[in-house]
C-alpha cells in the first residue's frame, strides 16, 4: 500500500462518514496510525543510512555507493541492499510488513462488521485490494525475487567496469560450485589489460534475490566487495574498494 493511497483514502473517507459511523470511524483512526507509522519507518531507514554514510566518511572510506542508495531509496523507495545497509534495510521491511498487516486487520474487521449490519462493504473491499503482499513486493522491491538462480553449477557471464582505470566491458565469468543454505563458494574468472585470464576464489551468502560475495584473498582491502540484485536470469551488481577503486557490472546465467 502507497502513501498516497492512504492519504487518499484518509480524505475520502473523513469527507463523506457521518459522525455516527463507528465502523467507519474505527478504520479510519487505523489508517491514520498506518500513516504515522510508515513516515517513522521511513525517516528511521533514512537516518540509519545516514548514520552509516557519516560513520564511513569518518573512517576515509568510500561512500559514494552508500550515497546512490540513499537516493535511490530517497527518490524511488528503492531499499538499499549494500551490506553495510542490509541490517537497517531489513528492520525497515518487517516494519512494514507488520504496518500492513495491522491495517489489512481492520480493514477486515470492519468489512465483517459492516456485512454483519447489512450495509455495503464494497468500497472497502476495493481498497483492500490494493493492500495484498504481491503490490506490496512490486512497490517497495521485494525482499525475495522467489525463485532461486543462484544455484550450485550455475554459471555466470558478463562484463565489469572500473571508474578508476576507466575501464568497461571486461569479460567475467562467475561460476557457483557450491551452496550450503544461505552461503555459496565459486570461481569468478576475469580477464586482464594483458588479455591474460585470472582466477579468484570467492565466497558470498545469498538472500532471496540479494547476492553479496567478496574475493579472500583481498577481503581486507574492500569496503564491501561485490553486491548486487538477481531476477529473470540476470544479476546487476557493484563493487568498491578501500583504495578508491570501484565499478558496477552485469552478469547473465547462461547455464543454469
């Protein structure tokens, strides 16, 4: 459920339920509080990310990523999956499930009470409508894309950037070897300036369509290695490191 719909809702219905309503006038005071706590939500997620933001300037650390998150999430709602934000990202998304949930309670309750007198409950149902977990996924970014690409033996090919050297559109290939539960070891495999191939161990965790991996061998040196989003066989990710060294790329599964 949108904000605007519940503002919408909230001037309609004040504007045409009589004083001696109770049905109507217990749903709406459940959506006033819906209301308030969606723009805690928000402004908390907001200050989380901030309070992160500031944490890494404070450090020497890079943090323009950090900063596209927050537009990204400031313009569009998008929800910020970088590692460092996940913990903040995730409080956010449970609160908002729960603020929905609650709502869609008395949207039911009030349904059954007012089908129970005998009056029209059709009006409500249609803005219950709009309530239902799959909007909801589409509208905030779902926390799990569903299914699972990112399985064992599934191989991984695309092309990576680096803002530092300017370089673009160099061949990788990511190969998954294993996955246990959440976890998965591979093989990423890139090309160099020199057209000769390097290999690297990489170990990541998967969550639902969120997929974070780092190199060991070089761990210590990146701010949050590489992160990025799955969906339809294709995973955009980006990738930073202490040095100021960063790019984004984007791989598709080619064997799945």
């Amino acid at each position: 459920m949108t904000t605007r719909l519940v503002l919408v809702a909230l001037f309609v219905s004040c504007s045409t339920v009589a004083a001696d309503d109770p049905i109507r006038i217990e749903l709406i005071k459940a959506k006033a509080a819906n209301k308030k706590e969606l723009t805690r939500l928000h402004d908390k997620l907001l200050a989380d990310i901030n309070a992160v933001i500031k944490a890494e300037h404070d450090r020497g650390a890079g943090i323009d990523y950090l900063l596209k998150e927050k537009k990204g999430f400031e313009e569009s709602g998008t929800i910020p999956v970088l590692p460092k934000l996940l913990p903040a990202s995730r409080e956010y998304q449970v609160g908002m499930r729960k603020a929905d949930e609650t709502l869609s309670a008395a949207y039911a309750t009030a349904i059954a009470a007012l089908d129970k007198a005998g009056q029209s409950a059709d009006d409500l149902r249609n803005e219950l409508k709009e309530l239902q977990p799959d909007k909801q996924l589409k509208e905030r970014v779902a926390v799990t894309a569903g299914k699972d690409e990112f399985l064992a033996g599934t191989v991984w090919v695309g092309t990576t950037s680096n803002k530092v050297d300017k370089t673009s559109a160099q061949p990788i290939t990511l190969i998954v070897v294993s996955r246990d539960g959440r976890r998965f070891k591979g093989i990423e495999r890139r090309v160099a300036a020199n057209g000769k191939p390097e290999f690297d161990d990489v170990e990541g965790t998967v969550d639902g369509d969120e997929i974070h991996w780092e190199i060991p061998a070089i761990k210590a040196k990146s701010v949050h290695g590489y992160a990025g989003r799955t969906g339809d066989g294709v995973l955009a990710y980006h990738w930073a490191y202490k040095s100021g060294n960063a790019g984004e790329g984007m791989l598709k599964l080619v064997k799945p």
